[in-house]
C-alpha cells in the first residue's frame, strides 16, 4: 500500500464523492438544472448552474440564494469528506467544482448588491482552495 505524505505540512487535499446519477441527469438525460437539484440537494453543480443562470438573466437576489445554498451543501460534503476549515479543493478534480463554481458565483453576486466583506471573503477562499478555480472563475 502507498500512502502519500504533504512535505510541505499543509492539509491534504479534498475531494469530494462522485455522483454519477446526477452527471447522468444533466449530460444524458438533459434535465435541467433546477430538476436535478430537486433530485439530488446535494450536488453543488447543479446549484451552481441555476446561479450562473439567474446571474446572467439579471436575477442577482436569486443567483445570490442558489449559489449560497450550493456552497453550504459543498461545505458540508467537504467536512464529511474530512475538510477542517482550509487546505486545498482541487479544481481538476470533477465533482470539487460544483462547489469552486458555488463559491465564485456567491462572490460575484454578493459584489453585484453591494455586500464587499462577503465578496472578498468568498474570493479569498476560492483563491485559498484552488488558484486554478480562482483564475477560472474570476473573470
């Protein structure tokens, strides 16, 4: 058995569980995102889309609620995952960015009403989680 050690003493990484039936849902199946995230409350992913969809229709208060209810399903699946607060979410792993997407998305509309401190907050962890998220996503 290989065990792999963080030299540089930091957490190791988190990744969060597959969910091949909601991925099935959106991709095969073309449901959209709103049916999916009835089907499965936990999949960040699909909160996430619904926030990217609100945000662009000008609906910033509903983007807002979509993307914090993605990002708290996200946080809780990190700790269940073994997450203490901080260390890296990586981006190149699938099922992360559902909640790196929740996060960005929380940011951008907190920004949009005017709620800074929440903004910087949300874009400094994104940053903190993954730098590829956040050079994604921060555009």
């Amino acid at each position: 058995m290989t065990t792999h050690k963080n030299l540089l003493g930091g957490p190791d990484p988190t990744h969060l569980p597959e969910n091949e039936d909601a991925y099935r849902q959106l991709g095969e199946e073309s449901l959209p995102p709103a049916q999916v995230a009835a089907d499965h409350p936990e999949f960040s992913l699909a909160w996430a889309m619904l926030a990217d969809d609100a945000f662009e229709a000008g609906r910033v208060v509903e983007s807002y609620a979509y993307a914090r209810t993605g990002y708290h399903r996200g946080l809780d699946q990190l700790r269940r995952a073994g997450w203490k607060g901080h260390g890296p979410i990586p981006w190149d792993h699938r099922p992360n960015r559902g909640f790196l997407r929740c996060l960005a998305a929380l940011a951008r509309a907190a920004d949009t009403i005017n709620e800074k401190p929440e903004a910087d907050r949300c874009w400094q962890f994104l940053q903190d989680s993954s730098a590829e998220a956040y050079t994604e996503l921060k555009q």
